[in-house]
C-alpha cells in the first residue's frame, strides 16, 4: 500500500513540477527571469501543493480541478523560502546556492515579488463559484506568514521567549500554509462545513509537526539529505522548541552554554570557522541529548501528528483521506 501511495504522490508532484515550469516566460530582464525560474525547478518535496490536491478529492472534488490553486501554493512557498533566505543569510537551499547568492540580494528581493504576483496569477485560474473566497483564504496565509516570520527575527532580539509564543510563531510562519493547502482543497473540493473543518485542523496540526521536524532535523539530520547545513539554527541562536526547552531545564555550566547560543545573532555563521562551527553544534547536541531533549522534541512531533491524523476521522473514508493519513505519518520519518 505505502508503494501505490508514494507513487501517487509522486505522479501528483510531477504534475505540479509540468504545471510550474512555462510560468516563468521570456520578456522580463533575464536576471529576473532566470532567477524566478531556477526558483521554479529547483525541486523541493511539493508537499503543500500536494495536500491542496489531496484535499480536494477527500472533499469530495478532484486533484485536477485544484491543480491551479495546488500551484499558487507552491509558488507563494517558493517565495518566502526566497526572502526567508535574504534574511538568514543562507548560503544555500536543497544543496544549491541561494538566489541572493548566485545572483545578488536586489534580484532575490524582486524575484521574491514576481513569484507572490505569478502566484495570484495562477490562483486565478482556478474554476470556483466563489473564487473570492479562496483569494481571501489565500491573502490571509500570506500576511500569516510574514507575521510569523516578523515574530521570529523580534524573537532574536528577547531571552524571555516562552515555548508558547514560539508554538504560536510558528503555527503561522510554517502552519498557516500548510492550513491554508488544507482549507482551500477541502473548499474546492466542495466539502461539507465538518469535512472542511476537519481537513483545516489537520493542516494545523500537521504544521506544527513538520515545523518541529525541521527543528530536529538541524541537529540530527544528514547534511546531504536535509539539503543545508547542519546546526544552523545553533548557530544562528534560533529560538526553537529544544534551545527553548534547554533554557528551561540546564542548569550549571549547560545553562551557560544555552544562554551564549541565545546571545547569537542572525549572520554569526560568517564570524566562525568550520571547526568552531562543529564544535559549537557538537556541544549543543551533547546537552540536548542528555536533558532528553531531543526525545522530548520527537514525542511532541509524534502527538502532533496524532492529533492530525485523528481529524482526519471526520472527513469521509476515501483512497485519499488514506493517502493523508499515510503523509503525515511518513512526514515524523522524513530526513528532509
């Protein structure tokens, strides 16, 4: 079974991959242009737009008639992941160097731009009666979104960040659109109010799953596969579930350490050598594992995704609701 659905996905990906690709058309400067497309087809898991489509045939529609709407998705990701990486400072993204780095930070800060219009362009193809509604839901993930981001760089600046208040940036820097793929193909697909309920919840609890994933990924994760470098967030002094959570139980000499890697600010990568780098992480990793830290983390990612999983008993038995099911457990097992 878990062969047929991966393959499904994969069909569904493809499918995305073939509607994006003549989006970026000639006529605009070619650094523009090149840039918005190498952000295009440069890959990545296509997981939101996937959902959009799975929604829309648990709901009742098809993945057909949410294509557009799966693609405005995955363009409007593509952008944060754009400006997302200007602000980090990344040096690359899926083992490829960034736009601000391949080109430079203007072209990055206008094909970011070009992509968020390319993305309502395509929204509107959409076929649905009420087609304003769905530019409305669409609106608001993406001022979610850039609230969620706002929240994380003000976090940079606090040493008083509660795991509560990160919960909350992130259910709209990385939740909102995955509760936005969920809602939109559960409404083009024509769902009943439970049944969009339902799939929205879903998206929200899957969201907050994937984002403390992502998390433990930075530390536990093979560099080749997660496609960045390991220990950024450390790094960076990013204020995640487990640097939270060290602040809260370290003590000694520990709680010490934590409080330098909060004093870390966003570009600190630049100020050190590979070797420090590997022994700042290494040293990180050490205290997350020995406060439990990192188990801690993968029980919160697994009663997310139980929380998920169980809205999906409110949407009616189908070959996709089964295939959602399936995504969200294999997303706890994911190395990217």
């Amino acid at each position: 079974m878990s062969r047929d659905f991966t393959q499904r996905i994969n069909r569904l990906r493809l499918r995305v991959d073939s509607y994006l690709a003549p989006l970026v058309v000639p006529g605009v400067p070619h650094a523009l242009r090149d840039a918005c497309g190498y952000v295009l087809t440069s890959g990545g898991k296509r997981l939101r737009a996937v959902l959009v489509m799975l929604s829309s045939e648990a709901a009742g529609g098809t993945a057909l008639q949410a294509l557009p709407a799966a693609a405005a998705v995955e363009i409007m990701h593509n952008f944060t992941l754009v400006h997302d990486d200007v602000m980090d400072h990344a040096p690359s993204r899926r083992g490829t160097p960034t736009v601000h780095v391949k080109w430079d930070l203007n072209t990055a800060l206008l094909a970011g731009d070009t992509l968020l219009a390319v993305a309502y362009k395509v929204l509107l193809r959409t076929r649905h009666a009420n087609l304003r509604m769905l530019v409305g839901l669409f609106t608001r993930g993406v001022h979610d979104v850039c609230e969620g981001q706002a929240m994380d760089l003000a976090f940079e600046k606090r040493d008083d960040v509660s795991v509560e208040e990160y919960f909350d940036m992130i259910s709209r820097k990385t939740g909102r659109l995955i509760t936005t793929s969920t809602e939109m193909g559960a409404r083009i697909g024509r769902g009943s109010p439970r049944t969009v309920r339902a799939l929205k919840t879903f998206g929200a609890h899957l969201g907050r799953a994937f984002q403390l994933q992502d998390d433990l990924l930075d530390v536990i994760g093979d560099e080749r596969q997660f496609g960045k470098a390991i220990g950024g967030d450390i790094i960076e002094g990013k204020r995640t579930f487990l640097l939270l959570t060290a602040l809260e139980r370290a003590h000694g000499s520990d709680r010490k350490l934590v409080e330098r890697v909060l004093q870390r600010k966003t570009g600190a990568a630049e100020r050190l050598s590979a070797a420090e780098r590997r022994s700042l992480v290494r040293k990180v990793r050490a205290l997350y594992e020995s406060y439990g830290i990192i188990a801690a983390t993968q029980q919160k990612v697994a009663a997310y995704t139980r929380l998920a999983r169980r809205s999906l008993d409110a949407v009616p038995a189908s070959s996709a609701r089964e295939m959602l099911h399936w995504l969200s457990l294999s997303l706890v097992h994911r190395a990217s």
